[in-house]
C-alpha cells in the first residue's frame, strides 16, 4: 500500500510531522509513532481510493444505463421503419456516450494494480466495443435488421458492468482486510501509543493539522460535493482538482461524475422532449392509430383521431379487445388478420374494409398493420393506422354520379344516354323486341323563363323529370340531355302500340298544371319517336328521333310524331334554305319591300314599314315566314337586321318630305354587342336625320335584361330615333313595359284588326289600347287592316295610323318612290278608289 503512494504529495505530508516529533521526543518514540502514523495514512489512502472507485464504477454504470437506451431506441426505430437520416443522431449519441464510458473505465483501471484483476474488466471491454461497431452499423445500413446486434451489444454492455461491480465487491474485501490489519496494528501498538502519548502529542498535532488542512478539508468538500450531485445540484465547486494527489484524482473523478450526471441530465430531457414530440406527433396525425398488446390483442394505446374514428373517449378504449368493440364478424376478421400479422412480421395492408364502428356508424377504411418486436425479438406490440376512405369514397360516388347524371333533374345526362343507348343495341333481343327512343321537348318552356324566372323555369324541369320517371319502368331509361330537352330508351319494344302507349302516357304528364311558387303553369310537351332497325346505331336513331320531334313541333306542338323517311328529306330542304339564305346576304337576291303608313284622319302618308323579301334563285320567291323564323332559329337574323337597317336607311335619305321608314328589330340583333353604334354608323352612311327613322320593339326584346334593354332604348331615344311596341297586346306584360320606358307609338296587332268588326271583345281591345295611348301621348297604329269597315271602326274608336291591303300592299323601292314623289301623294280616306290603290 505504501507503494502505492510513491510520487505522491501525501506521503510527503505524512512524513513531515513524524520527523518533527521524533527530533522533539526520542529516536525511540519514532518506531512507535511511525507505526501510528503508517495505520493513519492507509486508512486516509483506503477511504480516497474508495470514494474514487465509488465515483468511477456509479460513471460507468450511469454510462452504461444511457447507452442501453440509446441502443433500445436504435432498436425501436429501426423496427418502426424510421428512415436513415433519423437514426443517425442517435448513433452519434451512441458514439459519445462509449467515448465517456472508455475515459471513466480508464480512470477506474488506473486505480487497480494487479493485472490479474484488471484482465477481466479489459476483456469485457473489448468484447462490447466490436458488438458496439457491429450493432450500430448493421442498424444504421438496414433498420429493420439490426436488432440482433443490438441486443448482442446490449449483453456485451452487461458483461462490462457486471465486471465493475466484481471489482467493487474485490476492492470492499480488500478495504475490509486493511481495516483489520489496521485494527491488529492498534492493538499491538496501544501500549507503546499509551506511553509516547505525551511525548508523541506535538508531533500528533501538528499532523492533524497537517491532515485537516491538505486531505481532510477537501475530502470533506468533496463529500459534500458528491452529496449535493447526488440530490442533482450540478452547480457545486469540486475542491483539489489541480493537486497531484489521491485526493486531486478523486476530486477529478468527481468532476468527471458531475460531467456524466449532467449529460444524463441533458440526454433525460432530449429523451423526454423527444417522447413528448412523438406523443404529439401521435395525437395530432390525422389518421387513427391504435396499438395493441401481443398477447390478448388489447388496445393499450388510441390516439385522439382513433376516439373520433371510434366516437368513444380513450378512457372507454384502453383495455378493450376486439370483440368488445365490434360486433362478431368484425372482430374475427381482425383477430384472424391481426394474427397473421404478428406472425408475418412485416406491414400488412388490407383494403377497402367495411367496418362498424361503436359510435360512428358504418365506415369504409384501409387498415395497415406493423407489428413491434420487443428486446427478445418477439412481437411485443401491433400497431394499426386506419385511413377512413368513407368520405373520401362519397365523395368519388358524387362526382361519378355528377358526371353521369344533369345536376337539376339528376336524371341521366347526355353521355349516360348514350352508353345506355349503345347498351340497349348491343344486347339480343328475343321474339322481335327492338329498342325504341323518344326525343322530348317541352312546349314554350322559353315563355316560362322569360315571364317567371329562371327558377321557376328550373322548378318546373324538376316536376317534370318526376312525373315522367313515374310513367316509365326500371329498365327505361330516362335522361335530360340539355335545357327543356329529354330522352327516353325503351330497352325492348315489340309492338308500336306499346311504344304509343307509353308516349301517351308521357303527354298525360302535364295535363295537371304545375305550381310555380303559386303560379299555376300548364306545361305540353312534344314527342318523336324511332323504332330501331337492324344495323342501325345509336347516333342514326337519335337523329331520326329528333327529326320527328321537329316535325312534332311543326304540326302544332302536343303531339307524338313517329319518323317517317319523308322528314329526313325535309331537313335535307331546310339545310339547304339555310345554306342559300347565308349566302344571299350582300347579294341582290336579298330587296326591300316598303308598305306605307296613313294617317286615318287625313289619308295622307306619313311613314313606311321596310319589309325583307327574298328571290332564291331557282325556287322564286321565298316568303318571309319561311325564310325569317329559319333566320331566327340560326342565328342568320343578326346580319340579316343589319343590311336591312343600311339598306334602309339609304333608300330613306332619297324621298322627298319627312316621310318615316319604320324597322323591326329583331331580339338577337337588339341584344348583340355595338348595336348603338350598328345604328349611329348606318344614318351616318345614308345622310338620313334619326328622327325619321322608327324602330319596331316586340316584347321578345323587353323580356331579357330589363335594365341593359332600357339602356339601349334610352340610347336610341338619345340619338332621336323613334321607338314602336308592335304586336301590342299579344305577350304577357305590355302595360308593365309601357310604365318601365314611353313609346312614342303602339301598334295594335292585326290579330285583334281582324275580328274587329265581328267580336265586341275585339272592339273593346283596341278602343282600350286607343284610350291608353292617348292618355299616355303615344301615338297608335293598327296593323293588318283590309276592310273599309274596319277602317271606319279604327277612326270611330280614334286611331291615328294604320297599314294594311286596304291601303297599299308592300312594293319596290323604285314603285314607293313614284308614289311619294314631290308633292306626297294625300289618299282621302272615304275614296272609293282606295279599293283601286289597295289592288
């Protein structure tokens, strides 16, 4: 022992005071208290030595514990299937934390003389370092492989502290021997001590001293020290440290201590902050996730989407198996599957689950499972993450269904029908069956529109759809193909009186008026039918279907219609008008006939309406209610309104006098972009003064956009054309469109001229339209006027103007133009000749 102390401050210091007593006393006394002074310093040298292994082997084991867990939670994650650059922390954690355990096992050997007993603690090191390289590496290269290494790592790591602590129990033994030699040594020298007590009593002081002030001081500081890390104060002063002592290298050795309870500290909470982390990591991921025991497959953890998912607080779950949770079938297909899944080893997938929840109803979900092995490498644990796809695949049903089906009606759309229609060809038909299509179309549904709304309108499509789906069987097919229009598929029909029948049904539909928010409608409808031939296709019956609903239309609307080959010849027709009739605009198959206006009290002519006429060449002359509906189903009516309003125009600006040219506008021409404009540059061309010109409104044009409508009459009031209402009397709000904007002239329809003499009704009509214009200063015209009766009618009830073939019929430019030459031509009004000039 005394060996041990070689190059050391304390054997020194214990050897000053003794020479001091000796010299003092007697060279006698110095055996005697060189013994006392020996059993001193041993036990001084025992308890530093064993304060410095204490400090040393509680390092070693606190290292020890930290790489446990960071070996563990390589382990874990590399079950879990955390990804590379997450598991590189931790074995960088793993990496200090070794480094630390190798300073403390260095500091631990230094103290250990005896290379027999050092050999076993050298050995368990090196064997825990290659298990240490090999288990982080195997883990780092593949996580989910590395936990044999880990574990062998782990046992390594035991062998290591197992070994420390047999050096503990070795050195507590050899700490026990000392003691009693030092004991023995008391006793033999008690006598000797009793006699040079008095001698020895300076010398004894003056090594208390000595020992309070170099080694008992600081070891008491160091004790303290070591008192205060134990209750986790890391902010004490560690004494001694810079001397070259036992008692500086137990003052290091508690620093080192200190250093490895604040790392441990330090790593305490990274790892609690980390669980903290993933525990809201796991409440907040918006998938439900449940984690179940290996061994009865009870739920020992849910998170907050799984209690949604469950719609049963945690408190209700944990603890629960599967058969307390869902109902028999549900829970054997899970246990069955959860089984598997322990065994496999590996994720498994199931999807497109149907699943009863306690709480949430019936769901459809997507379940992945991962089982979690434990230390041994049998699965410990089974986590489920379910991905609720219920709403999801609602959601995906909608939009299929949106994209298959009219959004008002939620009836079939277009391409639905026509798969279906192409379906119903495809598929034999047995003892003569054929499929049959009707074309519908619902009679003045534009009316509806315009006068209630388009709501209203949208509402009765609706009740339409109803009744008409009740008429029809499942197999039929009912589908809406756009606006008023709707199609129907009769998947077999084997009789034409069958195929009647059901259209008859169909009509019967609307014979009830629908309520629209009060208003009570009466609704028809227009049907053609087409039975299918062999070879025919689905695009060449639809149009043969929609061929006879035109001709449905055509023959008085309300009707069943089937296609005849005929009809077909007759669109030929109306194609080719359509074509001829685009290419007379600009060319001079297009003219103007002029009809002039009298005036009734006085016969003399104040104005002339322009009328279109067309001269096809080859077929003659078209009438205009051929070619001007065709005009204004396709659109041809624009252009067609604008050569009319230039030509005009300029016809206009060579009469003499002030006589008015009066136009009919036509509602697409009014509504198109520029129409102001269209205007302004024809009377600019022509040279003619706007308050000669006369536009002819319809109620067709006052029924869309109420407010730009105004604008552009206001537009025209500004520029100082005259307006007209014509056909007054007809729609269904004139009075209101005469409070919105004034007139300057109504013109009477000549439906009511032509009764005029024959129906009081009639009479009462025009005498009431006479009286509100007047009222209102608006000049009225009656149109359509051929007897003299109904001349003197006219003037009787005060009419201003009228036209008609008891005046003049339409003529040639060049004919109006003779008849207005210089002075105007006045017609009296009570001529007999007037039957002459109306020839």
């Amino acid at each position: 022992m005394w060996r041990a102390l070689d190059n050391a401050h304390i054997r020194v210091k214990l050897l000053i005071a003794p020479l001091f007593a000796v010299l003092a006393l007697a060279l006698t006394c110095g055996v005697a208290f060189r013994g006392f002074s020996s059993e001193t310093a041993a036990h001084i040298r025992l308890e530093a030595l064993h304060d410095y292994r204490l400090a040393a082997s509680a390092g070693m084991r606190l290292a020890a514990t930290r790489l446990q867990a960071d070996l563990f939670r390589l382990t874990s994650f590399g079950a879990m299937g955390v990804g590379h650059a997450a598991l590189v922390p931790i074995a960088s954690s793993v990496e200090l934390e070794e480094a630390a355990l190798e300073r403390l096992a260095s500091d631990l050997l230094r103290g250990i003389t005896d290379s027999h007993d050092r050999a076993p603690l050298e050995r368990a090191l090196g064997a825990y370092r290659a298990q240490s390289w090999h288990a982080v590496a195997n883990v780092l290269a593949n996580p989910g492989q590395g936990a044999i290494a880990a574990r062998n790592a782990a046992v390594a790591l035991d062998a290591v502290i197992s070994e420390v602590r047999l050096l503990d129990i070795v050195a507590e033994s050899d700490e026990a021997d000392a003691e009693a030699a030092s004991l023995a040594l008391n006793g033999r020298n008690k006598v000797a001590m009793l006699a040079l007590m008095a001698a020895g009593s300076l010398g004894v002081a003056l090594v208390n001293l000595l020992v309070a002030w170099r080694i008992a001081e600081p070891v008491r500081r160091l004790t303290h020290a070591m008192s205060r890390l134990a209750e986790n104060h890391y902010d004490v002063d560690i004494p001694a440290i810079a001397q070259r002592d036992e008692v500086g290298s137990m003052a290091r050795a508690v620093r080192v201590f200190r250093e490895g309870m604040l790392r441990a500290d330090a790593l305490s909470r990274e790892q609690l902050a980390t669980q903290r982390f993933l525990d809201t990591v796991l409440e907040n991921v918006p998938v439900p996730i449940g984690v179940m025991g290996a061994g009865k497959l009870d739920l020992v953890y849910v998170n907050r989407a799984g209690e949604s998912f469950l719609g049963l607080p945690r408190g209700e779950v944990i603890g629960q198996t599967m058969r307390e949770l869902y109902s028999q079938s549900d829970a054997d297909s899970f246990i069955t599957t959860d089984i598997a899944s322990h065994k496999l080893g590996s994720p498994s997938v199931q999807e497109g689950i149907t699943l009863h929840t306690p709480r949430n109803g019936t769901r459809l979900v997507t379940i992945t499972r991962v089982a979690i092995a434990g230390s041994d490498g049998a699965p410990q644990y089974l986590l489920a993450m379910i991905d609720d796809i219920t709403e999801r695949q609602r959601a995906e049903d909608r939009i299929r269904h949106m994209a298959r089906h009219d959004a008002l009606t939620d009836l079939p759309n277009r391409d639905t029908f026509r798969e279906q229609l192409v379906q119903a060809l495809r598929e034999p038909r047995g003892s003569g069956g054929r499929p049959a299509v009707f074309c519908l179309d619902l009679d003045h549904f534009k009316d509806v529109n315009d006068t209630l709304g388009h709501a209203a309108g949208d509402k009765l499509l609706r009740g339409l759809a109803a009744r008409m789906r009740a008429c029809l069987r499942d197999e039929d097919t009912l589908a809406r193909l756009g606006g008023d229009e709707f199609a129907v598929i009769l998947p077999v029909a084997r009789h034409r009186q069958d195929v009647e029948a059901v259209a008859r049904r169909l009509l019967e539909t609307t014979r009830e008026p629908f309520d629209l928010d009060g208003h009570l409608v009466h609704a028809g409808l227009s049907i053609g039918v087409v039975l299918a031939t062999p070879g025919m296709d689905g695009g060449e019956l639809v149009k043969q279907a929609d061929l006879a609903l035109y001709e449905a239309k055509g023959g008085g609307r309300g009707r069943v219609c089937f296609f005849a080959p005929e009809m077909d010849a007759r669109l030929r027709h109306r194609r080719s008008m359509e074509q001829a009739l685009r290419a007379a605009i600009g060319t001079d198959q297009l003219l103007l006939h002029y009809q002039p206006q009298v005036d009734l009290a006085t016969g003399a002519i104040v104005g002339v309406e322009a009328l279109m006429r067309w001269n096809r060449p080859g077929h003659g002359a078209v009438p205009p209610d051929q070619f001007i509906p065709l005009a204004e189903e396709t659109g041809l009516i624009a252009p067609l309104g604008v050569w009319l309003l230039d030509v005009a125009c300029q016809e206009a600006a060579r009469w003499s006098g002030q006589t008015q040219i009066a136009l009919n506008v036509s509602p697409t021409q009014f509504r198109q972009a520029g129409f102001l404009e269209t205007v302004k540059d024809a009377l600019a061309r022509a040279g003619l003064d706007p308050r000669r010109l006369e536009m002819e409104v319809t109620e067709g044009i006052l029924l869309h956009d109420t407010a730009e409508t105004l604008a552009i009459l206001a537009g025209l009031r500004a520029l100082g054309v005259r307006l007209a209402m014509d056909d007054f009397g007809t729609g269904y709000a004139s009075l209101g469109y005469l409070q919105k904007f004034r007139f300057d002239k109504i013109k009477i329809d000549k439906s009511f001229i032509r009764n005029l003499a024959t129906d009081p009704h009639a009479s009462a009509i025009v005498r009431a339209v006479v009286g509100l214009s007047e009222s209102l200063g608006m000049c009225t015209n009656a149109e359509g006027v051929e007897e003299q009766e109904q001349v003197d009618l006219l003037r009787a009830h005060g009419c201003a103007e009228a036209q008609g073939y008891r005046f003049w019929r339409p003529m040639p430019a060049a004919e109006l133009r003779d008849l207005l030459g210089p002075p105007p031509r006045v017609a009296v009004v009570t001529s007999p000749d007037w039957s002459d000039a109306a020839a």
